[in-house]
C-alpha cells in the first residue's frame, strides 16, 4: 500500500491479466456497452487504482472478473488469473477462486451482510466450504481474523448480529471475510465512500497494514484522487469504458497526458469565496438552541431515553455570508439546520431579520419560508417523479404567490432554469430525463425562484461526481454573489466547504467543538478533533490556503 | 416478548368487544327470526319460546345479558338445535375444523414456497410463467367451483375418491377438501414467494456470499430465509381466509365442522350459534396474528418487542 512498496515491476508475470474486456448489459434500450475492450495488469503484492466517474464502467470491469455481473451483462474477452483463464467460468468452477485467491469488498457494508445471521455463522461459512474446517474451528478462526481486522472483543462479536454493528464495524467484517482465506488480490469497490472520513482513514489503514502483513495485491476501485494518490503504486483511469491513461500514481498526477485525467484533478473544488462586505446586515441570528429526540420505550410509552442531538449550539449570519457547517454523520449538522427554519421542535433562541422566529406557529411562519429555503442532499429522492421540472420548480410560488397566471409563473420557471444554467426549455421534461448534476439545480432553482435571503444547503453536492460538484460549487457562489443570499452549508467534504464558506463549525455529538474563519480552521485547526478530520480527508495540498 | 405478549393479549379485549358488538346487531336486524317456520308457529307458542329464551326483553338488556354470560365462557343454547349449548356444538365441530385448516395450511405453504422458489430460480422462463399462470388461476378461480369440480372429477368420473365425509378423518376423506380449501392461498403463497425470492437473490448480501464462493445451495438457503419473512406476515391474513373458506368447503363437502354451524346459523336465524361461532372465529384469528407476529421477531433478529 504505502509507496515505496518494492514488490511491483518485477518481471514476474502479472497475478491478474485482463486482455480486451467487454462487458454489455441488454437493457430495454437496446445494447448498452459498459467497458470497451480494456487491458489491465495487476502483479503480485502492488496497489492498483482504478479510477473514474460514475458509469466509466470501473466496477462492471471487476464485477466480469469476479462473476458477478447482472443476470443481463455479458463479458468477453480474457481474465487470467496465474495464467488459468477465468471469464466465462461456471459459477462452480470460479468457486474455485472467488473467496480463495480472489475477493471482493463492497461500496455499501451496511446491506452487505445477511442481517438474519450472526457474524461469526457468516465468517465460519466460507471457511467450512473452502478450508474444510468443522464449525468450532471455523468460529475459533472467525474470532481470529475478527482480531486481525482490529473489531474490540471478538468472541463477544461473533455472535452479534449486522445491524448491531457501525458501517466501519461491518467494513471490518467485511474485510476479515474477504481476507478469510488469504487471497491474493483483494478487490475494494469504493470500499469507504460510505464511512465518515474518520472511519475512513481507519479502514485505509487497516487495508494497508493487512497488506503488508499479509502481501496481498489490492485493486481500489474509487472516484477519489485523495485515496488514490495516497495509496495506490499504479493507477488506471476509467472514462465511458475506455482506459484513457494509465501508469504510476506519481508520474500520472505529477504530469497528466489525457485531457480527462487533467479534468480529474482540476475538478477538485477549488478557489475561495469573496469575502463579506463589512457592515453587511445580519440575517439569521440563533443562540443556545436544542434539540431533543426522545426515545419511547416501556408499558405506557413513557420517555426512557433522551437524545440531545443538538446541545446548545449558536449560529450567526449576515447577508451574503456561508457558514459551513461540517461534521460527520450523527454530529446533528442537519439537526441544526433544520432547527434554525424551525422545521422541527427546538428550544433557544432564533431572530431573523428583527423578528423572533421562536414564538411563531405554523402558521405565522408560512410568508417567512419563501425567505428561508431549503435544498436537500438526494438530488433522486427530493423531486417528485410525476411532476415536470418546471411544475417542481413553480410549486412554491402556487403558495407564496397565488396571484401569479400560469403564463407567469411559466415565465418565472423559464428565468429559473437560465439562473441555474439549464436550458429552460427542459422545464417540460420529467426528472428521471436529467443527471444527477442536472437534478440538483432542478433543486436549487426551486429554492432560487421564491428570491430567499437565507438557503439552508444539506449536503448538497455530496451525492455527485466530482466534475459535476464542481460545477454546482460555482453556480451556488454565483448566485450568493448575484443576490446577496446567505447561506448555511452542511457537508461532510471538507474541500467543498473550504470552497464555499467564510467561516465552519465544527460539529461532533450535537456540539460545536471549534469555530472560526476557513483559513483558521484550515491552517491552525486547535482541536484535536477537527485535524483529525482534516488528516482524513487527505486534502490537495497544493490547494492549501497559504498557496493562494 | 413476555411483556409485549401480555400486551397484545390485552389488546385483544377491545378488538373482540367490537366485533362482538357489531355482529350482535347485525345479526338482530337481519330480517326473520330463529322460529320463523315454514308452518308458522302457534302464538302462545312462539310467545312461551321467546320467553324461554329472554328474547321479549329490550334489545339492549339481551346485549348486556349476552356479554355477561360471555365474560363466563357461556355462549348460551341454540335456539335450533333444542338440548344443545352453542358451547357443546363447537367443542364437537372444531377437531373437524382445526385439521382440516392444518393440513390445508401445511399444504398451501409447503407447496407454495416449493412453487414459488422453482420459479424464482428460473425467472422469466417457460417453466416460471407455467408456474406463475397456475397460480393465477388459483387465485382467481373460487373454491364452490374448484371443490365441486374435484368432487366431479375425481369422485364421480374417476372414482378415487370419496365425495364427501370425513370418515374418521383418514387420508381418503380428506384430500379433496384440503385440496380445494389450500388452493388460492398456496397459489397466494407461490406469488409471494416468487417475488421475495427474486428480491433475496438480488440482495447485496447474496452478492457477498457469491463473491467469496459459496455454493448454490449456500446461496439458496440465505435468500429463503429472507424470502420467507413476507410469507410468514401473509400467514395471518392466509389463516383468516382458510377459516372463511372452510365455511364454504365444509358444506360442499359435508364435513360436520363448525363452518357448517356458521351457515346453518346464519340461514336459522339461530343467533346464539351465529355468535359463538364469531366470537370463535376472531379469537382464532387475533390469537394467529400474534402467534404470526411472534415468529416474525423469532426469525428476524432486527425486530424487537418490548
């Protein structure tokens, strides 16, 4: 894993060679080719990146080797594994190798275990199919790579179930259930973009020292540079099923050939905020605010537990002023957010403009949302799918405008497009017809067309690749400059809030453990806990602030 | 779960409070009454008969009566079948009852899975929608015309099988019911297993289990477990139905159950009998929801009751 790891470039013959790989998927739409006749080397030991965008096809690739494409994808080509053919095996004779030589990790560890069995019942099983072992020796062997994988109190784990433990918790598993057998390549798809960056950084080195223990070859498949160019020896990079570029990680950062390896790593958010004009007014102002969830347990439902989710946490915000608010997940970022558009039940005090937003009901708040604005993370999940873009985007205005006409509000819905940079005839399509990118100014517009002064932003570029973040990083700091807007900006990626803000906090279990301006926090973090988020989340040094 | 359990149970009281109540009324405004004859009664008569049986109080002082009598466990006489309590009838009609629907659900649920995991290993081929078309039309062909059809074919044309009666409870007797009562919830069952099956297999955990080699049966066994857990919720509501259904089976194939008490009951006007076999019958099913729900937490380690 680290660098100066010796073992590749040997003349050896590769551990896995893929010759010409094609992978196709029939779909209703007719033939859809994923990967394009690709070559790729792995050899003993090394570190291999495969790097690239979603749909470049960098999982479908290994998905082929490893048999475990969808019912409708097909492979062809060669995959040799130690010179022995393995594409196109029956799945009994590929048992010979899945799980024994080859293994596989996977992006979501929280679906990835069966939640109906114990932990040490689904270590043990590989382990009695392939190393013969009766169950007391497999268990006695799952609680030792349980220990390998560095999961506190083995034996006690053995017999919890999946949903009993964290995401990094089953990663761990996971792994120890890949490792079982002692592989020689490990394959890691995108094995941490589904952990916080603690947690990440974690299981990054974890991989890295089983590796080296072990001697095991790695293959990361990932989007994230960061990963790559910390750990990986070699790196292919990944677009529309093509390998544009390949070679080693140093060389290939250092001096990029392809024009989309260089669009790679410029996407990285970059450039900073204008700073606020002084004297600039303030807009929202919330002090000491709480929030409780209670926990009903007992005969009669009565409270036995309290979660303080948010604990007394401050906020304040002046127009055309982002404050980011960073923290990973749990820490109650959104909490807050929430509870400062009085969305849901808090305590404290919040002044907007000069009015307390405290006391008012319901009710008395409706005129006030059209200027307190909310955009969500799940660019999917938050448009309606029945409803035209246009219609989704002129919702709002049905309540805070009623006397608008439809050729009105039409007009509004076509200025909002061209605000956030859509063709504005598009507004007559539906949202599965758009990208994520695209969905997610579908969003923004929708908040954009009430004319807010404040737009609580909830992770709003973390579902997206990165040359698409890049892009809404921009138009969010054009539209903040062109209106004046202030904006509260939730996110667990440090590099979009460094990008976007004028000063973080930092949350972690409901409360701000430090706060202070972006170079502030970047440069001189004083807490221990922020710099441990900012080692995690490997961030570009060549964009530290002092270079700029 | 004791806790829960104790709940549940005491959830139950209202539940029945209800549907006794209900079913009270609906049955006292039903036109007629139990001694409505073809050859009209004398009315001294009548008027002894209803005094004998309190029916010449106000409706709500029987209500009330009733109740009092229930909370003893005393369903009352029927006022048909004279020298017998409702109670009596039922304790010699359920044993008919209760295997029949046993072994009308073992059935449906063995050979449902059976069926319905078949068909998902073999998705969109011709032996899945061969599979599939049966059980459609299990679903939609009613059991008065499944049940007479047996009886034509396979006891009046074939001659292997008796027509109807229970004759001791052998095999013989009881294939044609069992059959014709499990039909649409096995193919209910089939369905549903198919299309959990389908989902379990596409599962990230299957994939995991692939990815480190395990074999089919391996594979297979994971993705029914999680497969049977919908099946396992549709077992109340399949209980329910096999109870109505036997109301009808029963008949067809005059099997002394309670089921044929229910519609002779119903048809005499015999109030008492009707309501027994109700408050029977909902006991049944609130006592199999739980039992269900029960099994649910026993096979899903996510789910807890406290």
């Amino acid at each position: 894993m680290p660098r100066d790891n010796p073992v590749h470039g040997t003349m050896t013959d590769p551990i896995l060679a893929i010759r010409g790989l094609e992978v196709r998927f029939r779909t209703s739409d007719g033939e859809l080719a994923a990967v394009k006749g690709i070559d790729l080397d792995v050899d003993a030991g090394e570190t291999v990146a495969i790097v690239g965008e979603s749909g470049s096809g960098k999982s479908q690739t290994m998905m082929s080797v490893m048999g475990l494409l969808a019912a409708n994808g097909e492979a062809r080509g060669s995959v040799k594994y130690r010179g022995q053919e393995i594409l196109g095996l029956p799945s009994r004779a590929l048992n010979r190798y899945r799980g024994r030589k080859l293994s596989m990790i996977f992006q979501e560890p929280m679906t990835s275990l069966d939640p109906l069995y114990r932990i040490g019942d689904q270590l043990a099983e590989p382990l009695m199919v392939h190393g013969g072992l009766g169950r007391k020796a497999a268990l006695k062997r799952a609680e030792e790579l349980l220990d390998l994988v560095r999961i506190p109190d083995p034996a006690r784990r053995l017999k919890s179930f999946p949903h009993e433990l964290s995401g990094g918790q089953r990663q761990r598993v996971m792994i120890a259930m890949a490792l079982a057998n002692s592989p020689d390549v490990l394959i890691a798809d995108e094995p941490t973009t589904a952990l916080d960056v603690t947690v990440q950084a974690r299981i990054l080195e974890l991989l890295g020292d089983l590796q080296k223990r072990l001697g095991m070859a790695i293959v990361f498949i990932t989007h994230d540079l960061g990963i790559v160019r910390r750990f990986a020896d070699r790196t292919y990079v990944m677009k529309s099923g093509e390998v544009v570029e390949h070679g080693p990680t140093e060389g290939l950062f250092a001096a990029p050939k392809h024009a989309y390896t260089r669009m790679l790593i410029e996407a990285e958010p970059s450039g900073r905020k204008e700073p606020v004009p002084t004297g600039s007014p303030m807009v929202l102002e919330a002090k000491n605010i709480n929030v409780s969830f209670h926990l009903r347990q007992g005969l009669f439902g009565r409270s036995a537990h309290e979660i303080r989710a948010v604990a007394g946490v401050d906020l304040a915000i002046r127009r055309g002023e982002t404050v980011g608010v960073v923290g990973e997940s749990g820490s109650g970022k959104s909490t807050l957010g929430r509870a400062v558009l009085r969305l849901l039940p808090a305590s404290g005090l919040v002044r907007y403009e000069d009015r307390n937003l405290m006391p008012l009901d319901r009710k008395a708040m409706r005129p006030l949302r059209k200027e307190l604005q909310l955009v969500f993370q799940d660019p999917f999940g938050s448009l309606s799918p029945r409803m035209t873009a246009g219609e989704i985007v002129t919702e709002g205005l049905l309540v805070h405008e009623p006397g608008l006409t439809r050729g009105e509000r039409d007009r509004r819905a076509a200025q909002a497009f061209e605000e956030v940079r859509l063709d504005p005839l598009s507004r007559h399509r539906f949202p599965h017809e758009f990208s994520g990118g695209q969905r997610q100014r579908i969003a923004i517009a929708r908040a954009m067309i009430l004319k807010p002064k404040l737009v609580v932003l909830d992770e709003p570029t973390s579902a997206l690749d990165r040359s698409v973040q890049k892009g809404i990083v921009e138009l969010l700091r054009d539209l903040q400059q062109k209106h004046g807007l202030a904006y509260v900006f939730i996110s667990h990626d440090l590099a979009v809030v460094r990008a976007l803000s004028d000063e973080i906090m930092v949350m972690k279990a409901g409360k701000v453990v430090e706060r202070g301006s972006v170079a502030a926090i970047f440069e001189h973090p004083r807490e221990a806990y922020t710099r441990e988020l900012m080692a995690a989340a490997f961030l570009d040094r060549r964009e530290q602030i002092t270079s700029c | 779960m004791l806790g829960y359990t104790l709940r549940r149970l005491a959830s139950a009281v209202p539940t029945l409070f209800i549907i006794v109540t209900v079913a009270f009324f609906l049955v006292r405004f039903a036109p007629g009454g139990p001694f409505d004859l073809e050859q009209p009664l004398a009315p001294q008569v009548l008027d002894n008969l209803r005094r004998t049986y309190n029916l010449d109080q106000p409706l709500h002082l029987q209500y009330l009566d009733y109740l009092a009598k229930l909370v003893r466990g005393d369903l009352g006489p029927s006022y048909t079948a004279l020298d017998f309590t409702v109670g009596e009838m039922l304790r010699r009609g359920l044993p008919y009852s209760i295997a029949l629907g046993a072994s009308a659900l073992t059935l449906a649920l063995v050979l449902g899975v059976v069926a319905g995991v078949f068909a998902a290993l073999r998705q969109n081929s011709t032996k899945d929608y061969a599979v599939m078309a049966v059980a459609t039309v299990g679903v939609t062909v009613p059991n008065f015309v499944v049940g007479p059809v047996l009886q034509l074919v396979f006891g009046l044309m074939l001659g292997l099988l008796p027509l109807g009666g229970w004759g001791g409870g052998d095999l013989a007797h009881r294939v044609l019911p069992t059959i014709a009562l499990a039909l649409p919830q096995m193919a209910v069952i089939a369905r549903l297993t198919r299309s959990s099956m389908i989902e379990a297999l596409r599962a990230d955990h299957i994939r995991t289990l692939r990815a480190n080699g395990l074999p089919g049966r391996a594979i297979i066994a994971h993705a029914l477990r999680g497969a049977l857990l919908p099946v396992v919720s549709y077992l109340g509501p399949a209980a329910a139905a096999l109870v109505t259904g036997s109301v009808v089976i029963e008949k067809i194939f005059a099997i002394p159950g309670v089921g044929s008490y229910f519609v002779e009951g119903a048809l005499n006007r015999d109030y008492t009998l009707v309501m027994g076999t109700v408050v029977m019958l909902a006991s049944f099913v609130v006592l199999f929801n739980l039992i269900v729900d029960l099994l649910y937490a026993a096979l899903d380690p996510r789910v807890r009751y406290d």
